[in-house]
C-alpha cells in the first residue's frame, strides 16, 4: 500500500490531521466546509472525491458543509445544472440541511468591497483591450507591465465602476482590477480582474446585474461570510492562494477562512472535465449527460453503480497532494464487492441459440427451485420453468472446441444450472452454414442438476425456457475512451472508444425479471452485474451492464 492508501484506511489524510489540529489548539471553534460547484454541467466523480471530502469532514468532525453554486458566469450556468447538482449530491448521501448558498447571494456586498477597494487606492478600472491586458500581463519568466490607467485617481475609479454597473458600457469595454504587483513572479497577483463587463441575463438575479465578479473576487469572499474554516479545492487553486489571502485581507470580511488544495481524482481510460464532457454531449457522442458510459454522477446512478461502491471507491484512493492516476479497475472492483452482496442472482440469455431435448416429453413444463444468492441462505429460492425447448448462449456451443472448453459441443455431456445434465447429439445449420438450434437428450436422473452415480461434468451453463422467457434488449458498455490517458497525444476525440456500447436486441431473460420492476442490481449468472433501465416498457425490459463478473483486463479465452 502506497502511504495515502495506508491512511485512507485508516480514515486519516493530511486535510483531516489539519483540521483535527485546528480543533484541538481552538484555532477554530468548528469546522465549516463547502463544496462549491459551478452549474455549468453535471458533477462526475472527481466532483464526488470533492463531495465526500467537504461533506465527510464535517460530519466526522461534527461541524456543517454548505453547498455553494459559484454561479458568477451566467452565459454558461443553467437551471437544469443547478437541479442536476443538487439531487446528485443527495443521491451520493450527503445533506446540506438549510445551508444552500449561491455566490449570487452576494453580489450586493460583493459590489461594495470592491468599491472598499477602490477608495483604498487597492483596485482600479483598466480600459485596456483585452489583448492588450493579456500582453502587458508577461509571462512566467518575464514580469508584467503596468497599464496606462492604473494610476487612474479613487473619485475617477469609484465613477467609472458605478458606470459599469449601470450599464454604460458594452461587454469588454472595461474591468475591474485589484492593484497589486505587476512585477509579481505569480502571475495571479498581476492585477487580477475582479469584476467584468457581461450584459447577460442570470438564471437567479435576472437583469439587475451587467457586471460580474471573477471567480477570484467571489470564491474566498463567499467563504468568509458563511464563515467557512477549511476552503479545499485542488491543486490548480494552489496559484491563486495568495490572491485568496491578499483579498480577505485588505477587505471587512467577517471571518478568516483558509484554502487547502488536494490532488484531483484522475482515473485511467476516464475524461473528468466539464469542458470535454460538454463537448462529448453537445457533438452527440454519447445520448446525454446520463448516458451510463459517462462518468457523471447521473450517468453511474443510471448503468446501476450504488452510491456506497463510489464513497467507499473514495475513501480506498484517498487525498494527497500529489498528482496520481487510480486504475479503472479499482473503482469496477470496488463496484463488484458491493453488488456482488446485494444483487439476487438470475438467469439470462444474451445471445440466444435454441437447444431442444429430444427426449423430453413435448408440451410438458416443470418448475425447478433456483437458488437467489449462492451467499445468503435467506434469499431463498425462486421457481424456474423448464420444458423441451430451452435457449441457451451462443458462444457455451463450439463445434470444434479447444481442449480448455468444457461446455457444449458435439458429443459433450454439460449441467444446465439448476435442472439437468444434457449431451449435446447433433448441431443444426441453416443454408449458410451457421448453428441455429442443438439437438441434446437429457438424464431424467440428475434433476437438480447432480447425477445419481456421481458421475461429474465439466462446464455448467445457464440457459432460459423458450415457452417462458420473455424478450429484453440488453445494453453492454465497454470504456468510453480506448485509451488509459485519453487526450495525451492531442485531440482527445481521436481516442474515442468505437466499441463503448454494443446493443443485444433479442436477448431472452427469465420471467422472474421481467416481473421485478424495482431498481435493484441483479447478477445474470456467469454475465456480470445488470440494472433495469429507465427505457424498459411493460413485457420488454431494458437492462444496462453495471460492471463484468471479473476484471475484463484479465479475461483470458478459456471456457468452463
Ligand atoms: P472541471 O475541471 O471538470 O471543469 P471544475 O473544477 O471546473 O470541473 P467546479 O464546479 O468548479 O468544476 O468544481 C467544484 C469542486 O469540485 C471544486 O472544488 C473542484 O476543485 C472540485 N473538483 C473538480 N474536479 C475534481 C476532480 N477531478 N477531483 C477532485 N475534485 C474535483
Ligand atoms: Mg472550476
């Protein structure tokens, strides 16, 4: 175990043993987190890294976590990303109680600090070109030069500023800037913008508003006057801490929090960028922000993965501060603990190929007892429907097997889960030479699928009554990209995973889940983990693949 995966199981990181550090010597008195996100698309699971960590400290450490939208962009924020947030933030286990904040909220005393500012000479109205701001800003390695309007005296700023709230000036026109050190080897504190021109309309403040405050201007005022103790983002805030600082201290705040940044959660073969998720719906990629292959909150909720799999996926990678990428297979494994104890298991053809039993007496059925959870004797038992003619999976048939397979081809005696031993006698081909149906007998002695003798089989396959089982239409997803560090080499687009979805139209499931319309995870046997989707109609279920039965990186080729 790498040392923050020693402490993650431990329930310990550094922002922890800050914040238990805090409270001992009563540097703080409680501790109040946030998450704040900005509504400008649904949360992925880098978000519930966040989520987990805001909101998990401060129930551990009995203090309270606001949730803040830091809507202050309103030409990309929207009404149906703000519900979004909300109910995934619930649905992920966390509850802000009365605590729901809005950075909009402050626009007012936002205002006023800047003109605070402004008449104590610490920020002035620049009417330089955008491009001209940007060249005057220098680089990394060359310091920044002052615009022509930074010695601009108060009465002209505090003039202007009111201006620009009025409404006097088109987009662009003029911005707000903190007078700080062009000269400063950290580019953020080179007169950062404050406040902009942006005649738009917001989703919470309408009209009233054509100006608006920079991220920077609003997040660590926000965080001051809901007096929030521990302000943690990640890494990339790390630049701009000591904006964060000069900010609260040149302004009336009434209280003095402190940012912390962490790593943000990469996974391998996973994009978790608003912008290219955006782009990924928006070009039509994929059918939604919930499509199942995304790694938004709503797409997870929606391929069937519980919320307890992705806080305990969190809690097992940790917080660091060092920049690392968790294997996909970690978090499908994690997935797999979960559903492997709730979900009851059935039976399900994906494939179909008929299998008919010559020596099974025509029109007559049987119920045979299935067992419902191999682990938990008290799920009991269903019943399943047999007859003589049965549908099985295409690839549990090979004509001309390998040595390693031990399922049905000519010849071969196999157990059908939960009923009988069948042979396998003769392989039906159609004109073009493809198997369309197996002609098996079977032992009448083996009901329950154990011989009399003891004579043993090989390969148990499952199977489904053709009288009884009922059409679904079965959705298998495969990683969205086909590369673990998707975008490394340039457009991200290009490593694209062709395969992400493969639709099984005419697969066969047992009526027991056609019957079952709840939400639960459910095993098919020998398949993988499966949920209902929300696209089922009444005799045609539509089930989703949450996760394989096994690491698919380890799938080899042998049968049995
Ligand atoms: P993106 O970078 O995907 O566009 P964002 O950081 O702009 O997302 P915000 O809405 O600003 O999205 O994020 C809200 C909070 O979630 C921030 O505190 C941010 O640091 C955190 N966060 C975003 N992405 C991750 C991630 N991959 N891992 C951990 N935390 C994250
Ligand atoms: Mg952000």
């Amino acid at each position: 175990m790498t040392a923050t995966e020693t402490e993650a199981a431990a329930g310990r990181d550094f922002i922890r043993d800050i914040v238990a550090a805090d409270l001992d010597a009563k540097r703080v008195a409680g501790v109040v987190t946030r998450f704040p996100p900005e509504p400008n698309g649904y949360l992925h699971i880098g978000h519930a890294k966040s989520i987990c960590l805001n909101f998990g400290i401060a129930q551990e450490f009995g203090g309270r976590c606001h949730l803040r939208f830091d809507d202050t962009n309103p030409t990309k924020e929207e009404q149906e990303y703000i519900d979004a947030i909300e109910n995934d933030v619930r649905w992920l286990g966390f509850d802000w109680g009365e605590h729901l904040y809005h950075a909009s909220d402050y626009f007012e005393r936002l205002y006023e600090w800047a003109e605070h500012l402004i008449r104590a000479g610490k920020a002035y109205v620049d009417d330089s070109s955008p491009e001209e701001m940007r060249r005057l800003r220098g680089t990394l390695t060359e310091p920044g030069q002052e615009s022509p309007f930074r010695s601009r005296g108060v009465a002209e700023n505090l003039d202007l500023f009111r201006r620009m709230r009025a409404g006097e000036f088109p987009n662009g026109a003029r911005v707000l800037r903190a007078k700080i050190d062009m000269a400063a080897g950290n580019i953020n504190l080179r007169d950062p913008a404050l406040y902009r021109i942006l005649h738009a309309e917001h989703p919470r403040t309408g009209t009233k508003w054509c100006i608006y405050p920079t991220y920077d201007f609003a997040h660590g005022q926000s965080d001051a006057i809901e007096g929030i103790t521990h302000s943690i983002c990640t890494l990339e805030f790390e630049d701009h801490r000591p904006l964060y600082d000069w900010l609260l201290e040149n302004l009336p705040v009434p209280s003095r929090p402190r940012q912390y940044e962490f790593a943000r959660l990469n996974i391998t073969y996973t994009v978790l960028s608003k912008r290219v998720l955006t782009q990924l719906v928006q070009q039509g990629h994929v059918s939604g922000w919930d499509d199942p292959r995304m790694p938004t909150l709503a797409g997870l909720r929606r391929r069937g993965v519980p919320a307890a799999a992705l806080r305990e996926f969190v809690r097992r990678v940790g917080v660091a501060r060092a920049n690392s990428v968790v294997d996909l297979a970690l978090f499908e494994s994690t997935i797999r603990e979960h559903l492997n104890k709730a979900a009851p298991r059935r039976l399900a053809v994906l494939r179909p190929l008929k299998l008919v039993i010559e020596n099974y007496p025509e029109g007559a059925t049987e119920e045979l007892a299935a067992i419902n959870h191999p682990e938990d004797p008290a799920a009991g038992t269903r019943k399943l429907p047999f007859g003589r003619e049965l549908y099985v999976e295409r690839d549990d048939f090979m004509e001309n097997p390998p040595k390693k397979f031990f399922r049905l081809s000519p010849g071969r005696e196999v157990r059908l889960r939960f009923a009988y031993f069948v042979t396998c006698r003769e392989a039906v081909k159609n004109a073009a030479g493809e198997v369309v149906e197996l002609r098996c007998t079977y032992d009448p002695a083996t009901r329950g699928g154990n011989a009399p003798d003891g004579r043993k089989v090989q390969g148990t396959i499952h199977w489904v009554a053709a009288a009884h089982a009922v059409p679904a239409e079965v959705r298998l997803y495969n990683t969205l990209f086909a590369r673990p560090d998707p975008g490394a080499r340039g457009d991200i687009m290009a490593d694209l995973n062709p395969n992400s979805l493969e639709v099984l139209k005419d697969a066969l499931v047992e009526p027991a889940l056609a019957a079952d319309t709840t939400d639960g995870p459910v095993q098919f046997e020998r398949q993988g983990y499966f949920c209902r989707d929300r696209d089922s109609r009444p005799g045609r279920p539509v089930f989703n693949r949450t996760v394989g039965l096994r690491d698919s990186w380890a799938k080899t080729q042998a049968g049995g």
